[in-house]
C-alpha cells in the first residue's frame, strides 16, 4: 500500500488540465475536515476513476473542482481559473466549461429531452431564450449529440418517459452541450443495472478519448472501476490511499480504500 | 482525533437510546402527552366560545328543512337576467384571476426561500400575510369607495386576495421542486433567472396550474359573494332575493350556480390531467 501510496499516478510530459494541491475542504468550523491534503491531476484523453465508500469525500472533491465547496486551504487550478479565488462570474464560467453528470440525471421530467440537452448551452445565450426559444444552431448541435449517444429517437419526448440509462444518456448529452474541457460523473451508474453501467462507462471514455478532455468518474463497484478507467484514485476518510495506472492495480490493492483493512485487524 | 476515529465515533449509537428502539411498546413522550392534552383542550375552549351545539342543530333541524321546502319550486321566469348576471361573474373571475395570478406569480419568486434573498423573502411574506389577514369584503368595500359600484371593484378586490391566498402556494410549489436540476442548471453556469425558468418552473407548472384553475373556481364563488357590497355580479341579486322573500328565484339563481362551478369544475379537471 505504501509503494501505491508513494509512486506517481503517472509519468506524462505534457501539462495537466486540473491541477489540484495539498487541498483542503471544510464545511463549518467544527465538523472535520472532509478533504485532507488531496493531490491529484487531470490529463487530457484520460478517464480516472474514483473510488471510496460513502463520506470518502469523493463529491466534495468534485464540487470542489467547481467551486460548490469552501476551499479552506491548498489550490485548485483547472485551465486557466484558480478555483479557490473566482468572483461569481468567474465561477459561472469555469462551472460553464465543466459538463457535469449526476447519479439522478437531474433532468428536468417535464422537458423534452432535446430542450434538456439545450438548457447545457444556457451559459452566454443572453437574453435571446427569455421567450424558451435556442438558437437554431444550438438546436443542431444539440441533435448531433444525442445522435452521439444514440438516443436522438427521443429527442422529443420528456424526459421522464426513458429508461434510467437513456436519462443518463441524455444528462451525458447535455453535459457534451457545454464543450467541456473536462467531464465530471459523480456516480453516474448508481441507479442503473449492471448491463447500462457498462454502456454508460464505456461512452464517458469514449467520450474522454475523441474529446481528448479529462472524465473524473466516481464509482462504488471496483470491477468496473478497473474495466473502464486508465487511472485509478481512492479516497478513504477525505485522503488518498491509493493512487495509479489501472493497469498496474487488481482489487486486493484497492481492499484500503473500503475498510477492508480495518475488519481484519477487528 | 483523527478523521477515521471521530467519523467512528458519529457511526455508534447511544447503548440507552438503542435499548429504547428495540422496544415493541415505547411510553409516549411527555411532549406528546402534553400535546394532545393542550391541542384538546384549545379545541373545546374554541367550540364553547364559538357556541357549537350538535343537540341546537338538531332541533333546528326542521327550521332549515321548512326553509329548504319554501325555495322550491325554482322560478326561472328570469332566466335572462341570471344569465346576464353569471356572465358577468364569469368574466369578473377571469379577469380577476388573470390579473391575481400574473401578480401573485411575481409576489411568489420573492416569496420562495429558494429563490429570493432572505430580506425580500420577509417582506414578500410579510405582505401576503397582512392581504390574507384582511377579509375579502373589506377589501371590496374599499375599492367600491375607491371606484365606485359594479364590477370593476369586484375585479380588483380578487387580484388583490389573490396575492394573499395563491401568492403564498405558489411560492410553496417553487420551494418544493426536485433539487436536482436545479444544481444541474447552476452546474452549466446558468444565470438566476435561467434556473428559475428551466429549473423551477418546469417542475412547479402542474402545481400552478392547478392552483390558478382552484383559484378561478374560488373566484367565480367569491364573485358572488362580493355582489353583497355592490362589487358587481350576481351576489347582489341573491341578497335582493332573500330580502324581498322570493325564494323561488333564488333557488333558480343557486342551481345555475351549482350548474357553473360544476362545468368549471370538470373542466378544471381535464386540464389538470392533460398537464400533470
């Protein structure tokens, strides 16, 4: 555990996108830290995975990337922004550039799918949508990505009537609406069956590659952690405990980060 | 201590409090005792000084049955004029209800804890407060002083008991959407007025609805009361009626009434079912 502890996640030469230092993430004065001196970075083309049990910290360290939680120390760097120090329109950009995806797909039920996968363009449309109108632009664009993820058969229906893994599918649309420079799925298979995980997963680093833009995807279930990542981090009480190439890691070496260790001394 | 040990220490329960849950009979809590004791008593303080008496129903009983048997048969020998005067209604509460509900939608974004900074919030409270806590006939009877008899008043005692009434559940409808794409909406750095109207009010539209089609029924009803201080409709006719002891027209004038809330009603229903 140590040597996973010590060695570098990964010996790139090029620059990476996110750059988080010694980072440290408190919600009020007397609760615990929830982040303690988290290092990680994000390279383009790269899909990593994030593994912890519940209260790891695994959210906190992706609302902390946009700017969701208070950043009591270290730093935060994605692209140009300095995430610990942005007014709120700095923060509206950075948040702008940064595709989200949830484990509830937090879609709009009512909406169709296609004006859920507009409201991703709503950063810098002006005034022009006050009337719910998108851009004719917009819309195409719109309908290409969910040709992308292969749902655009339901570009008109609402959301409310697809599956869970075409919600997801549609959240992922939405997110790719953006242009992001990076993908953040916080659980984003959670509430979805063993067969749609594996979809979804897949299209995240699909995604990642032909992008070539970072996925921070945070999961629960290691085997399809070490399926679909190129790097994997696990976080256990806000720390990093473990920390390298997918291809280097099997589960025993992940044990540390679900307690595994401490049933045994018990 | 470390992260791990107090996060361990968050997980244990209390040994007293687990022996309790494992308990099939548990004593109610002294607060709850208490609380049944005092929310009766407040009840039977409330019904004696409000002078309620099952047994006085009773013996009066026949009373409301003569009265009942003398509206009958319904006289609708001026059925131009009912018409003419629930028209008249009609329209006041659409009107009205228009009007209240563009304002109370407005009142509401201020209203709602999830939307509005925390000093408009009291105020927009504060305000639909003080318009509930004002009977509708006062209301009408300063805007009759205001504009003078008919309709118009009618109208604008409505918009204004809308605020009152409807502002505050529509500002409930808002606080009560999903959470969840509100924070996708702020998530794509969506302004407040864009997560308002793709977060928001897409969730809340089947509740508004709903509320503006029960706050048009009420109106139409309301309408007929405000007719007693000469704010229009058909409210003075009735109290006219019962004056001059002509039950006949005024059971004439009830049944098209029931007739109107009833169509209003179904159709309030179908409109229900094709949003939600």
């Amino acid at each position: 555990m140590t040597d996973l502890l010590m060695r570098p996640a990964q010996t790139r030469t090029d620059e990476p996108l996110v750059r988080i230092r010694d980072l440290k993430v408190r919600y009020s004065d007397d609760q615990p830290l929830v982040l303690d001196g988290v290092d990680l970075d994000l390279f383009r083309g790269e899909t990593v995975a994030l593994l912890g049990s519940s209260g790891s910290g695994k959210s906190t360290l992706m609302k902390a990337l946009t700017g969701f939680a208070p950043i009591e120390s270290g730093s935060v760097a994605a692209g140009d922004f300095d995430v610990a120090n942005l007014q709120r329109g700095q923060l509206r950009r950075l948040r702008s550039q940064t595709g989200q995806v949830f484990q509830q797909f937090n879609l709009v039920g009512r909406l169709s799918v296609l004006t859920n996968v507009l409201t991703g363009s709503l950063y810098g449309a002006g005034a022009a949508n006050m009337l719910g109108t998108f851009r004719s632009s917009d819309r195409v664009r719109a309908l290409e990505l969910l040709e992308r993820v292969g749902i655009v058969h339901k570009a008109g229906e609402p959301a409310r009537s697809l599956s869970g893994g075409q919600q997801q599918r549609v959240a992922i649309a939405r997110a790719l609406m953006q242009n992001p420079r990076v993908i953040l799925a916080d659980e984003p298979v959670a509430s979805l069956d063993p067969r749609m995980s594996r979809t979804v997963l897949e299209l995240l680093r699909q995604i990642a590659c032909e992008d070539n833009i970072p996925v921070l995807v945070s999961l629960h279930v290691v085997p399809l952690a070490l399926a679909h990542s190129d790097r994997i981090v696990g976080l256990r009480y806000g720390e990093i405990v473990v920390s390298g190439r997918t291809s280097e890691l099997d589960a025993d070496q992940l044990a540390p980060v679900y307690d595994l260790d401490d049933e045994e001394e018990e | 201590m470390s992260i791990a040990e107090k996060t361990k220490a968050k997980q244990e329960l209390d040994p007293r409090a687990r022996e309790s849950m494992e308990r099939a009979f548990r004593i109610p809590r002294a607060r709850f005792v208490v609380g049944v004791v005092v929310g009766v008593a407040i009840f039977l303080w409330s019904a004696n000084g409000a002078q309620f008496d099952f047994l006085k129903l009773g013996e009066g009983a026949a009373n409301m049955g003569e009265f009942v048997l003398r509206m009958f048969p319904p006289d609708f020998s001026k059925i131009g004029l009912i018409l003419a005067l629930l028209l008249e209604t009609l329209q006041m509460a659409v009107v009205g209800t228009v009007i209240g509900t563009v304002l109370s939608l407005i009142v509401a974004f201020g209203a709602a804890s999830n939307i509005a900074p925390r000093w408009l919030y009291y105020l927009c409270r504060w305000t639909m407060n003080i318009i509930r806590a004002l009977p509708d006939l006062v209301i009408a009877l300063m805007f009759v002083s205001a504009v003078g008899l008919g309709p118009f008043a009618g109208i604008l005692a409505m918009t204004i008991g809308s605020i009152g009434s409807i502002g505050k559940v529509f500002a409930e409808a808002m606080e009560a959407v999903d959470r969840g794409p509100i924070v996708a909406m702020e998530s794509v750095g969506s302004s407040k007025r864009q997560v308002i109207q793709y977060g928001i009010l897409p969730q809340a539209l089947p509740l508004l609805t709903s509320y503006t089609l029960l706050l048009f029924e009420g109106n139409v009803r309301g309408a007929t009361i405000l007719g007693l201080v000469g704010a229009g409709g058909i409210g003075l006719e009735l109290t006219t009626a019962m004056n001059r002891y002509d039950y006949g027209h005024l059971f004439a004038m009830v049944i098209c009434i029931i007739v109107l809330v009833t169509i209003i009603d179904q159709a309030s229903a179908i409109i229900r079912k094709k949003i939600t």
